[in-house]
C-alpha cells in the first residue's frame, strides 16, 4: 500500500505514513480525536500568563500612586 500525499510505501496496518506524517487510515484515527495540539495549549498559557502580568503591573501601579 502506498501513501496517497507523499507515495511513500506503508505497511496495510498503519495509521499514519512514516514518510511524511499524514493519517493514511480511513477517517480519523482514534489516538487523535479530540486531541489539542501544542500550539493551542501553549496559546492558552500565554494569554493567561500575559493577563497575570498586565494584573499584577496594574496592582503595583496602583499602589505605588497611593
């Protein structure tokens, strides 16, 4: 069986294409489903941590005009 992005051949059991990655499977694979990537997580994070920064400056400022 041949990979239908890259032409790469894969095993008849495989999900996912050693060549380049893509699910060769037939619909989406059950590993993957629901999953989050890193990038959405790590966006998360940052707008979190950026939000305590700018609430944790604004406290400060404020309490140093006081």
């Amino acid at each position: 069986m041949f990979c239908r992005h890259c032409g790469s051949e894969v095993k008849d059991k495989a999900v996912v294409c050693s060549g380049c990655g893509e699910n060769i499977g037939e619909g989406e694979s059950p590993l993957l489903i629901g999953e989050t990537g890193p990038k959405a997580q790590w966006s998360w994070f940052t707008m979190f941590v950026t939000i305590g920064v700018i609430t944790l400056l604004l406290l400060i400022a404020i309490i140093a005009g006081l």
